[in-house]
C-alpha cells in the first residue's frame, strides 16, 4: 500500500462525512439515489426500482482473487457483494443476487465491522459491489469505519448508471471508481438493462468519476490506490455498441484511462428469450473490440 492515505481519512475531521451522510438519507425520502428517481420513501420502507429499502442487503464477502490484478495485488481486493440493483439486466450472470435479492439486511455497524474484518484480512481495499442505490448506505458505514481506523483503498465497483448528484457527495471519500459502460446506446441499454437513458447517464456519471480522481494511478507494488478504470464487457453480434465506448472514453474522459475489453460474456438468467443474447461473441468479435479500443487511441487496455 505505499505511503498513499485514501482520501476519506482526510473528511474525518471536523464532521464532514457526518454531514454527506446526512444529506444521502435524506435523498431516501423521496428517493434520488439512483437516475430512476422513483420517489419513493425508502425510509419508511417504501421499495422502487431496486426492490431496496431503508437498510443495504449483503449477499456475501471475502477476499477476492477474481477481479482485476491492480486491485487484487497479493493479498486480494475485499470485496462486498450487495444485492438488489439499479439495473435489471436480462442476461444478468449474478441474477440470484442482483434481481432476486439473496442476502440478508445489515445495519451500518455491521457494514462497518464487515469493511474493518477484511482490512484485518490483509485486503488492499475495499471493493463495493453493485453499491448505486445503497451509497447513503455505505456512507453511514464508512464515516463509522474511518473512526475505528480503517484506511485502506474504497472502490466502488458499479454498472454505471449512477446519479451525478450522488456521486458528487462521494467525492474524496472513493478512492477508485470501476463502472462498467455496458453499451454506447440509449435504445439498446433500454431493452436489455430495464432502465431508461442509460448512456447518457453512464456518460455523466464517468465524467464526474474522472474529475474526481482521474486516472489510475499505483504503487510500487503495481497496486490501485487512486483513480478510473472502465469495464466494458463485449456482446455477441456488437451489440454493446464497443466503438462509441471507446470514442466516449478516448475523446472526453483521457486515452490514459485504463479499460477492461471483457471477454465473459455468455448467456445467463433471460438471455434466452432473446436469440441475439442467446451465444457468447466470437473470438473474431472480441479481437474487433479491442482493435476499436486501440484505433480510439486508448493506451492502457487489459485484454484476456
């Protein structure tokens, strides 16, 4: 871990992340968390797109070795896996957790102790998994972690359709952003994610990611302590739109952005009902994406 002191130990003091906490909650009473703004009153219980109320539901937790090897290092990258989504994807490969919601609710103080047990683990960060509708959440346990001294990397680990506004009260408080910009169309996302604007609003989210924290940056060790890496996963028959991704992150977001070109797609949950979903892209189609990556002149991909 070097020297670096993630950002969010720096708000400790003098009550600031008191403060973003208490301005997430009250996004809750008439819900903004997420671009859906479905208004409801998550805490008196009230449940909207995400199926998710007052408190985060956690599927499950652990080092984890699976992830991308600038946050998985020696040690693995600590990862927490919340259920619900913001996003109702049909070819969802966590659908037992994302759509119907396996997991069990916890409260701050536990989602607290859960961030300090894998600290003590040896996990170089914290990797927050599907975290868009539970960040008021997150933030409560975060501001009870720092206390108790916690100070490794947070990384939020999302599909990408987040709320700008939200975002912006994160800022110095994540440290790494890894969204996922699933495809480069809004007509596209609609039909296969449930969730209306999709682009757009990925696109907004990503710029306020960047701004926040730029680049990936590592330590000597080639461990993530700062910065933006995009996961873009590649569909069968260019679905996903790959070349307005990669344009949209080279043009308006920095050629220096480190990019996941993912390899893993394969018909999952309902794919099925949709014959173009229904077969994993060729070898022909994902050497295309990352030939699209490379002509957008981006520099720094991790390909399979």
């Amino acid at each position: 871990m070097g020297m670096h002191v993630p950002a969010y130990v720096g708000l400790l003091e003098g009550g600031e992340l008191d403060e973003r906490v208490v301005a997430l909650k009250e996004k809750m009473r008439r819900c903004t968390v997420c671009p859906h703004h479905c208004g409801v009153d998550r805490l008196a219980g009230e449940r909207g797109f995400c199926r998710s109320g007052a408190r985060a539901v956690v599927n499950g937790y652990g080092p984890h070795f699976g992830e991308e090897e600038v946050l998985v290092g020696t040690s693995g990258s600590g990862t927490i896996f919340f259920s619900h989504c913001n996003l109702q994807c049909v070819f969802c490969q966590n659908c037992d957790i994302s759509y119907y919601g396996r997991g069990r609710e916890v409260d701050p103080a536990e989602l607290c102790s859960i961030m300090i047990v894998l600290q003590e683990k040896g996990c170089h960060n914290i990797n927050l998994v599907s975290p868009s509708h539970v960040v008021p959440q997150v933030m409560e346990a975060v501001a009870l972690a720092a206390a108790k001294g916690l100070i490794i990397p947070i990384v939020y680990n999302t599909g990408g359709f987040d709320e700008v506004e939200t975002l912006r009260l994160l800022d110095g408080v994540v440290d790494i952003y890894m969204p996922d910009i699933k495809f480069g169309d809004n007509e596209t996302a609609r039909k296969y994610t449930m969730s209306a604007g999709y682009f757009d609003a990925a696109k907004a989210a990503v710029r306020e990611m960047h701004r926040q924290v730029g680049d990936l940056q590592v330590d000597e060790s080639g461990i993530a302590v700062r910065g933006l890496l995009v996961r873009h996963l590649v569909m069968p028959g260019g679905l996903a739109n790959t070349e307005k991704v990669m344009r949209f992150i080279a043009d308006e977001l920095s050629k220096d952005t480190m990019v996941n070109v993912m390899s893993q797609y394969y018909p999952a949950h309902r794919a099925y009902a949709f014959p173009e979903l229904s077969r994993r892209p060729t070898v022909r189609e994902y050497r295309m994406a990352v030939e699209t990556a490379m002509k957008a002149g981006l520099r720094r991909l991790i390909t399979d």
